[in-house]
C-alpha cells in the first residue's frame, strides 16, 4: 500500500487572509466604475422597451385597420406617476375601435403603462419645436389630432390626445409639408438629463409615423 504523503507542500487549505482581502480590494475597485455606469444603462432600457411598446401599437393599429377594414383609434394619456401627486405626463396608451358614438367605443387592447419613470415628453428644443408633435392637439395647425377624458380603472378622470387610423390604412392626421407635417412623440425619463442649449434629452427615442400610409418607425439618436 502507497503511503499517505505528509508533505505540506503538496496540498493547501484555503485561501490566505491576505489573498481575500486583495479580492475583495479588485472587487472593490470594480464596484467604484461599475456602479455609475448601471443606472444609465437601466434607464435606456426602460426607453427602449417603451418605444417598442408605441411603434408596435401604431403597427398592429394600422394593421387591424386594413385587416378589419374599420377605423382604429389610438389614446395616449396623461397619468400621474406611480409615486401620485399631480406629475401629470403622458404614460401609457390604448387601441379603440372607433364608432360614431364615442361613448360606445370598443377597446381592442388593455392599457399600456410605461415602466415607471419614463413618459412621452410634451417639451419644446432650444428652437420652440414640440419634441412630441402626436401630443400637440392644441395647434390649430396641426389637423387630426382629438382630446379627451377617459375614466380608468388606475385614475379617474384621466385626459387623453388620440387620431384614428384609417380603415384605408392612413390615417386623420393632416399631411402638411415637413418639419410641421411631421408626426411624432418622443419617449424619455420624466427627470432625465438635457443636453445644455439643445433642449433636448440626453437619452430618447422617437417613434414617427407617416400620415398618408399609417407606417411608423422608431429612431435612437
């Protein structure tokens, strides 16, 4: 039988306190650039959910309206923060079948909220551009757009902003020359970084959509 070898050399117990304390000091160290770094990254991960989230509803909206050939209304509304108070911004959204009597209009889908947070902004850039022309009902410049009130289960009495897909695939929104004809909304943070004399946000996306043919696309900066 070999005989067991007692030398010391030849096996070790574990870890010196030495040795840990380094790995908890690299450890450390890499905590100090790392955290900074996460919150920004979560952040534009909320963006770019929210902004599928929108491009994809304008597209199954634009296609239930050829597919069922009837009209399709889509609302965007204004809700408070999941916090409450009266931080009223644009939050969620919801798809309509449109009928003459508005008060009888079936809904096609639940609402959808965006992650907290995060909101279609109704800011103006350093030049007096809306950066969220869908949300512009008050310009009379500006044909197609509807307001309202709707009562929610998550908040009574909430307002809205809304156009209609056509059952011809366009949509109410008037096709006006650019930069005004453009339609769009911009998704942000309700509190997020602005980028000093442009007005606009350190981190969006904007989902546009074409008033003639009803397709909408997102664009990152």
């Amino acid at each position: 039988m070999k005989p067991i070898s007692t030398d010391c050399n030849s096996w070790r117990a574990g870890f010196t306190l030495l040795e840990l304390l380094v790995v908890c000091a690299i450890m450390g160290g890499l905590l100090v650039f790392a955290v900074p770094a996460v919150g920004p990254l979560l952040m534009a991960s909320k963006i770019n959910k929210s902004a599928s989230l929108v491009n994809d509803e304008l597209n199954y909206a634009h296609q239930l309206a050829l597919a069922q050939n009837m009209d399709v209304e889509v609302r965007f509304y204004q809700l408070p923060s999941k916090s409450g108070g009266s931080d009223l911004r644009y939050r969620a959204l919801r798809l309509f079948a449109a009928t003459n009597d508005s008060l009888s209009k079936r809904a096609l889908s639940a609402v959808k909220y965006f992650p907290d947070s995060i909101i279609m902004t109704t800011a103006k850039d350093s030049s007096g551009n809306l950066l969220s022309t869908l949300l512009d009902v008050g310009n009379g410049s500006r044909i197609g757009l509807v307001s309202g009130i709707e009562n929610l289960p998550s908040a009574q009495a909430t307002p809205y902003v809304s156009f209609m897909f056509r059952s011809t695939g366009g949509t109410t929104l008037s096709p006006v020359d650019p930069p005004l004809g453009n339609w769009y909304v911009t998704i942000c943070a309700d509190h997020g970084l602005v980028i000093a004399g442009a007005g606009i946000p350190a981190n969006y996306c904007t989902v546009q959509i074409e008033p003639v043919t009803g397709r909408a696309r997102s664009y990152r900066p």
